[in-house]
C-alpha cells in the first residue's frame, strides 16, 4: 500500500535524524525531534495506515547526558484526529531514564548499533 510505503519510509528518516544526535561527556544535551502517524479506530476496524482517518503528530524533547549509561530524557508530543464528527487533541509530557547499551559493558562505546532502554 502506498500509506505503508510512506510510513516506513518516514520512520526511516526518523531513525537516521535521531541516530546523528549521539551524546558525549562534552555534547550534554541533544534536542530529539520527531513525528509520527496517528489513527482513531472509530468503526471497529484494523485498518491502522489509514490516513482517512488518521493524522501525523510532533514530538520534540531535552535529553541530557548523565554518564555512559545513563541518559535523561523528557518528552512533549501533540496530535489532532478529526475522523467521521469526532474531533480531539492530545497532549502528552513523558519524563524518563534511558539506560544506554553501548556503555562499553555491554557493547561498546564506539558501536555503530547503540540501543537504549527508557
């Protein structure tokens, strides 16, 4: 599908962008942007990648280097569905702890693949 096509093909760009904001000792902080399809399942039905009915939403955020392993994060993301009559707006602020991978205990700190968990 052709809104399938899209999709993959923003959340890979999306993937990329965020991966060149590594954070070090000496670059603390990095600003996260991103954004991403949101749906309303108004009928009941699974059609997920329905753009009909669905909207892309913003995120941005602060993300502050702690130590190797540790990062904190802070998030605040916005959508608007319009669907069928309904209409609404969402709002969401997320606080966390990112536990990063590549600590050079785990993986290492030079690793071209550097998961983290929140």
């Amino acid at each position: 599908k052709k809104t399938m096509k899209r999709f993959c093909l923003s959340l890979i760009i999306g993937m990329i962008a965020f991966a060149g904001m590594a954070q070090t000792s000496d670059n603390r902080f990095a600003i996260p942007v991103g954004f991403g399809l949101n749906h309303l399942d108004a009928e009941g039905t699974r059609e997920i990648f329905d753009l009909g009915e669905g909207s892309f939403g913003f995120e941005t955020g602060l993300k502050y280097y702690l130590s190797p392993s540790f990062n904190l994060a802070g998030n605040v993301s916005r959508f608007k569905l319009d669907a069928d009559g309904f209409s609404t707006t969402s709002t969401d602020l997320d606080f966390g702890l990112e536990y990063k991978l590549a600590n050079g205990k785990l993986l290492s700190e030079d690793s071209k693949f550097k998961p983290y968990l929140t």
